[in-house]
C-alpha cells in the first residue's frame, strides 16, 4: 500500500462505507463479495483490511488486480485488527 | 401463524398467490399448501435465504422437491444450534395445526454461502429468485453490498412497506429495466396482505409469475 492513509473506517455494510467514509481511509471489514472493489474506488480508499483470516473470493482478488486496489488479510478479528491500526496510525503524527 | 390459520386468513384477505419463504428452513411449507388446498388460494412453496454478506433473498418454486432441494443445501450450510430462550421455539406442524417437532438449527444466522452461489442455485433449481426489501437498511442487497452488481441476476426486486412507490421510482431509478413487487413479509397474521402486488394472469400459478417477472406474453406486474 503506497497511499497516504488519512485514517480508517470500519463497517461491514457497504451502503455505509459508501456514505461515510473519506478518500485515504484504510477500510476493515468482513465482506468479501467483489463489490468492495468498486467501493474502494469509489472513494478513493487507501485499501482494504479483510479480518478474522476471511479469503477475499477468486473474482474479488481479479477485480482488486485490475483495479490496483491493495487488500490484505488479518488473521485477527475486526476488534484487534481495529485497535493495531488506530495505535499505528496515532503513533505516527 | 398455524398453517390452517395462515390458509383462512389468506382467503379472508382475498389473497389469490401465497408464497411461504420462512427464514433460512421449509419444513412448513408442505403443511401450508395441504391446509389450503380446499381454498381459493394458490400457495408456492418458498424459502427466504440469509446469505453470507447477510443479504435475504426469496426463493419461489413451482412444486416441494426443488425447495427441499434447497433446504438440504442450506441446512449443510448453516452453522449454530437454536436458543428458544433468546429465539422463539422453532416449531414444525402438520396441515391439521399440530406440533409434530421442532428445528434445532439456528435459523436465524447467515448461511456460508456467497449471495451470487445461492442466485444460481435457485436458477439451477429452476426457481425464481427476488432480492428481498431492496428499500431497507438491513439484510437488503443494497444496504450490504452498496449496489447490485450486473452479475446477479434477480428475477424480481422487493420494496417493503416502508417506502411508496414514488420515492422508490426515485431511490432505484438505476434499476429502473428491473421488475419491482411488494409483498407482506408477514411474520404475524395480521401483516397478511398488507403490501401485495398485483399480477395479470391466466391464473395464479408459478409458471404465471414467472412470465409476469419477465413481462413475457402480455403476463405482467400492474403498475402501482
């Protein structure tokens, strides 16, 4: 991931990422279906966070090549995952 | 909502087509149509299926073998025992409104299956697939995955009773080439027939709807 991360956003509903998330957040959820692609680029994330070691599904990982959208995987819960990203991202400024 | 009580309340209310789509199970189905069977309503066997990304889609067929079918597969799929303490009993009657058992499984949790396999599935059974309560903002296509995507082929899209048809003309003006009905999602006898569609037909059947969804052969769904 060489985009600057303006902070995340977490939610595992779509719609909701869509209205309320901002350009250079990092987004950590559970979803897996393609469309998480197309909402990352729609709002400009800094990429995805997939939690709980869920494996983003083979059309979902094409979608994310084509589009250059950076996905990773945590095998920590969405809680975990959460809390080491905000300290990381405190610790920085 | 016994299934002689459903059958009585369905004719009282007028209702022509009935489709039984209990929550991820449809073990009272055959009891549903039996108990009708002396009445003037057409009942389809269905089911409503939670998908992985939470989403609920209606499943309707033409006859019980495909929507059993079904059941197996979602019953391999879904994980969790039942708690009647937090959930209610999970009852299965028979067409004379008798308890004959009760479902373990925990019918109210997601089923481990993408929201496209359970899509195709439904086709691959030869049923009809509705996105269900497009208009809410839970455990709708559109509240989990923002849009739908092209690939996702529904037969039909559901508004609930929450939104008019006006402000649904407006909300889902993109979806516009799809085919729009209403249905009561009644949990209680009650909530039978309070949002219902209006289908021209030969006669109320599956192979009609079917046709009305597809707008083919002059079958379609009345404008509201």
């Amino acid at each position: 991931m060489d985009e600057q991360v303006s902070g995340g956003y977490a939610s595992d509903l779509l719609s909701d990422v869509i209205a309320n998330s901002k350009a250079g957040n990092v987004w950590v959820t559970m979803q897996v279906h393609v469309n998480i692609v197309a909402v990352a680029v729609l709002k400009e994330l800094a990429g995805i966070i997939i939690v709980q070691g869920r494996q983003p599904s083979e059309d979902t990982l094409r979608k994310a090549r084509e589009e250059k959208v950076a996905i990773i995987v945590s095998n920590l819960p969405a809680f975990e995952t959460v809390g080491r990203i905000h300290s990381l991202l405190e610790g920085r400024s | 909502m016994s299934p002689r009580n459903i059958a009585a309340q369905a004719g009282k209310r007028g209702i022509m087509l009935l489709a039984i789509c209990d929550h991820n199970s449809a073990e009272n189905v055959a009891a549903v149509m039996k108990a009708a069977e002396a009445s003037d309503v057409t009942v389809l066997p269905g089911m409503e299926v939670c998908s992985r990304e939470e989403i609920h889609v209606l499943a309707i067929f033409e006859d019980l073998a495909p929507v059993l079918n079904l059941q197996s597969i979602v019953y391999e799929h879904l994980a969790g025992k039942n708690d009647p303490e937090a959930f209610g009993l999970q009852v299965v009657s028979n067409e004379s409104d008798e308890v004959i058992g009760f479902q373990d499984r925990l019918l109210i949790g997601a089923v481990n299956l993408a929201v496209d396999e359970i899509v195709d599935t439904i086709h691959k059974l030869r049923g009809v697939a509705v996105a269900s309560h497009i208009d809410r903002q839970s455990f709708s296509v559109i509240s989990q995955l923002g849009f739908i995507p092209e690939t996702l082929k529904f037969d039909a899209l559901e508004l609930s009773s929450n939104i008019g048809d006006e402000e649904a003309r407006r909300r889902f003006v993109a979806y516009g080439d799809s085919t729009f009905i209403r249905n009561s999602d009644a949990h209680d006898l009650e909530d039978l027939g309070k949002n219902t569609s209006e289908y021209l037909l030969e006669y109320p059947s599956f192979r009609e709807i079917q046709k009305a969804f597809r707008n083919l052969d002059g079958r379609l769904v009345c404008e509201a």
